[in-house]
C-alpha cells in the first residue's frame, strides 16, 4: 500500500464537470489528508477553480486534455471518440499505469464500465466485471450488485459476486464475515432458477472465507437490511435499484403534496420542520453515492452525474476506503478453489489446504 | 355476458379465511349489486358468518370442503393435497366448469397459479401466464406484469405480455389504446436484452390493434406512471413489486421516526394529521389489491393473503369489471396474426386482413 492514496479524477465527467468535482476533491481531503490527486481535463478551467483551494491545489495536479466523454454518448461512441485521449480514458490509464490507486468519474455509466473493462481487463478467476453500490437500509447499510454491468449470470459469476461484494462489505462496515443473500423471488418450485439454487448451494457448502451465507432474500429485503451483501445478475439489480429510486421519489412527491394541502398540514410542517430536515437526510441519496466497479485490475469509482460537491466527495470517499482497506487483495484472498464451480480438478488441492 | 357476474370465492385462503373473505364479498356486492357468489370452504364456519350479511346470503351459495391449501404448502404439495377437492380447487373448477365467471383467491400464490394453470390451461396463443397487478404511480396507476408467473421471457412472450397487459389497462382504465412500455435497463449496448429489442421492434413497427407503444422505460419509469402498461419478465418484474414495497415500507419507517423524535414533530404531526392520513390512503395497499392471472382460459385473482376485508373485497372488485369489460374477449381479439413473431407463414393471411 503507498503512503498515500492516489486519486485520479475525471474532472469533466458528469453534469457539473470541474465546479463539483474540484470542491467535491477538496472536501474529501479535509478527511483523508492523506490524499492526492491528479485532474485530468480542460487546464484553463481547472487551474483557475484549484486557486481557490489552496489545501487541495497542494496536494493536486493537472493533466491536460481536451477530449470529454459526453453523458450521452453510447460505449461505442465513447470509445472511438476518447480512447488514449478522453478525461474519462486518461484516468482510468492512471491506474493502469500505477500513478494512481483509484479512478473516479462522474460520467456516462456505460462508457466508464466500457472503458475500464477494456483497459484494465478482469481479474485473474473473474470473467465480468460488476457494479456494486451501497444501499440505506433500516439497518443501516448494505452492499447490492450487480447493477447493470452484465446481463444474465451463471452460477460461476453470482459465487463471484458474493465474492467480491463481501469484500467490499468487509471494508464499509468493518466485519470480518458479511453476511450475504442472494436475491430471488418467493415462488417456490419456478423454473429458470438453477443458477441461483446451485450459487446458494455453493455458498452454503462450501465454507468459504469471510462470507456468512444467509439464504436467499426477496425485494422487499433489500431495504429492510436483512443480509449486509445483496446478489443478482446486473438486469434485475438494476430494475431493483431504479424502482427503489422511483418510489422513494413518488412519497416524497405525495408527501409534499400532503404537506401543502391545507393550512392545519402547513403549520404541522412548520413544527416538524427538523424532523423532516432528518428525514431528507436520511433519504439523502448523496450520502450513499459511489457505485464500485468490481472484478478488475483496479478500482473505478462510478459517482452520479448529477451529484453536487457533497455527492462527489462521497463517491471519493468510497474509492479513498477501497485503496486504503485493500480492496483488490481482499477480492484476491476470496478467489479460493473451493469458490469455483467446477472444482474436479481442484478438489485435492483444496482438501490439502 | 351472464346477465349476473358470478364469482367463486376460495373462502379458506389467505391468512384469515373466512372472516374476511366473506365481509370482503359483501362490501364488493355494494358496489356491484349484479354479482352472486360462491363459497367453497367449510360449511360449519360459512353459514353462521353468511347469516350476518342478509344482502349477500341471498345471492351466495356455499360449497362444503374440509380441505384447505396452505400459505406455506409448495405447488406440488399443494396439487397432492388439495387437487379435486380443496377449496381452492373447487373455485377454479367452478371457473372451468362455466358455473363462475371468475375466482378469486387469497391463498398462496404458487399454488393458485399452478392449480389455475393445469386445470384452465393457457389459451390457444399463448403459451405461459403471466401474473399482473395495479401499481400506484404519480399519474394515477398502472399495469405491470409479469410479477413472477414465469422465469425469463423470449421474444413472443415478452409481445404477449403486452397484448394481455392492454386488455387489462383498456378496462380498468377505460382506455382505447394504452401506452406500453417494456422495462429495461439505461445501459446501452449491453448484451442479453436481443429479446427485449426484438419485442420493441415487433411493438412499434407491425401497428397492432389497440397498443400505443411507447418503447424502453426504466425501473424509476413505473413509479411516474410514464406508461399505462408496464412490461416485463417474472424475475425482475417480481424484483421490482418487492423492492418498490419494501422501499415504501422503509420511508414510513424513516417517516414514523421522524414524527415522533421531538416534541415539536409532535405537535406538528398533531396539526397535519389530515394529511398524514391523506399520505398513509395514498399508499395504501389495500387499494390496488389484486393480482390478476392472464394467459389461461378463465380469469383468477390473487389477492394478498395478509389483507382485511377491504382489501379483499377490492380484489373481488377487479374480478368482477374482468368479467364485466371482457377481459378474455378483449385479449382474444389482441392476438392478431401481426403478434406472432415468426409471421412467415402467417403474412399473406395478415395482409389479406
């Protein structure tokens, strides 16, 4: 691990570009002191904006380019119009180079996913890559993937993400053993679900490190916060993720418009102002922002587009942790034999250990 | 069209049985005067509960049977134990035998949707159900389906589900042509969705009756009520109800908190009760109970076995405008030639059309 944590920033990325990302930096600093950065992206704007952060500007330096990844640009779009030269691109070869530990960019999603799988490829025993994002529950916190980096996924792949989200999960909330659910659906005996039914077997078997197999869990256990790891294949997780978003947009809306609708609700807000102030707190979805990409030779750090500097800085946060805890050794010590589906030719090994 | 809507009533399902199924049908022969019933369940407990509903006792009828399905019971338990005489049998029988119109359940889902699909059978068509329900949105409400009757969907299921979810929207909604969206992720360029691209194409281009297809939503889509029908397969579309109702369920948690942290919530609470009673109506359940199995032969409908009589007898209501809008008449007429992917055989005959 190096003294200090090397942060690349694709400073053009999202709706904001450098007015988020540059504040968003500076404020992460103020509680990892121990970090660095380099912003890749347009010198004349970046450079202005650094001088009004001494601490950060100290710490920071500026890689020049002129290409930016457009929030709507299709992967393929993105790639031929960025690759080796893009502030999302020069990032993420960062830390393909080693001069930096983390990428974070507030970019166009499939772009980033496109970009970094295509640069910094797969783990050694990881086919795909994911996206894992961390979910408010009434618990507090749990780990969710994978959220759209793949469609579909056979048995090898979901025992990887539980691999690799209790990883992440043993780094965010400090335990030695996650407990992790994979996410299916409570009609029993339905086909189309091998995959799930073989991955839980596995994970309940096979006793493999730092994972407490739970079960698997339905939707509705997601933000009751049953198990700290939530698994499934990229569509479904992020239908779950979406529809969670809508709804909780949908009763802020009625609750609004419960609010305001007559001048007894109006005073009754007044009152409880404080306690609504906690509730938009708690349903803040920027204290929680950062998707982690998962399953390759270096941490890419997805934060939303239309975050704000509070947003961003907790998106590099997040990447902060997963460099400082290790995410990547963590992911290594978990690809075990015994977590291969087919472990024929491993079996006397892995009895050996 | 029966001059009267005649409903079978699985009077032991659901986590109450009788004591609210049988309340629950006399608040929907309110509403629908032209409705009869009948019991199937024990006669011991019926006939002194009917006796207190004058109204409805005059157009019931009850069926003796000691067997009752489990909330618990596996499909195939269910069909061992329950097949040909349970309770909830016999109202799908009644359904099969053209003695009943409809029959609506609240007992395990599983099992009613395995005992539905091997006594009714699916209609010539179609070759899987599809379970679908009313999902509150800011606009109002929509259809969304398929919430778990099937694992996976390829292309022409995915156009079936569709057409059955428009027949469904054009009743409750009294709509000629509801707008139709099929769910998918924002991700461009993901492989593993050819079949969810393919149905879209089939949906914009061969201009079938009575659909106006909009194209992809995404999960935060269903929510806005950006369309009137909303389309998927089993597992995410399960995923997604699930998710959305543990996430409302999360926000009243955080809500109830809130008001009750400090003295001044307190009183505020106090002053905008109205509106927290208007909130708590809005995203009752009870009011859009009711799943609704399309794709056999007869019409059945699920309600949650949890709920009370109000919510019961809102299920009956769906039921009952099924029966009485022709919902089976409506999908029969949306199975035009044009709907079947594979046309080559069909072309000139649709042409000719």
């Amino acid at each position: 691990m190096p003294q200090k944590v090397r942060i690349a920033l694709d400073a053009m990325g999202g709706d904001h570009g450098p007015s988020v990302v540059v504040p968003g930096a500076d404020l992460s600093l103020a509680r990892h002191p121990d970090s660095e950065f380099i912003f890749f992206g347009d010198r004349a704007v970046l450079e202005p904006l650094l001088v009004r952060y001494p601490r950060l500007q100290a710490v920071s330096r500026v890689v020049h380019t002129d290409v930016a990844i457009k929030m709507d640009d299709k992967p393929s779009q993105a790639l031929r119009a960025g690759r080796g030269k893009s502030s999302m691109w020069l990032a993420i070869d960062a830390v393909k180079k080693h001069e930096a530990d983390v990428a974070v960019s507030a970019g166009n999603t499939g772009a980033l996913m496109a970009m970094s799988t295509i640069h910094l490829r797969t783990m050694a025993g990881i086919d795909r890559p994911a996206i894992a994002a961390i979910w408010p529950t009434l618990r507090g916190e749990s780990v969710v993937l994978d959220l759209g980096a793949t469609i579909g996924a056979d048995t090898q792949h979901l025992v990887d993400l539980a691999l690799m989200g209790s990883a992440m999960a043993r780094i965010l909330f400090d335990l030695d053993s996650p407990t992790v659910g994979l996410l299916n659906i409570g009609v029993e005996e339905v086909k189309g679900l091998e995959e799930v039914r073989e991955a839980g077997q596995i994970l309940r078997e096979r006793n493999l490190p730092h994972i407490n197999y739970f079960g698997f869990v339905e939707g509705d256990d997601i933000g009751k916060g049953t198990v700290d790891v939530v698994v499934t294949e990229g569509f479904a997780g992020n239908i779950a993720l979406k529809t969670a978003e809508g709804t909780a947009r949908q009763i802020g809306s009625y609750l609004k418009a419960a609010m305001s609708r007559t001048i007894w609700a109006r005073i009754g807000y007044l009152f409880a102002r404080s306690a609504f102030r906690a509730l938009a707190e708690k349903m803040d979805p920027r204290r929680s922002n950062g998707g982690v990409f998962l399953g390759l030779n270096g941490i890419v750090i997805k934060s939303h587009g239309g975050t704000d500097a509070e947003g961003f800085a907790a998106a590099v946060d997040i990447g902060y942790d997963m460099v400082r805890y290790e995410l990547l050794a963590k992911i290594g010590q978990a690809l075990v034999p015994a977590a291969r589906v087919d472990t024929s030719t491993q079996a006397a090994g892995g009895a050996a250990l």
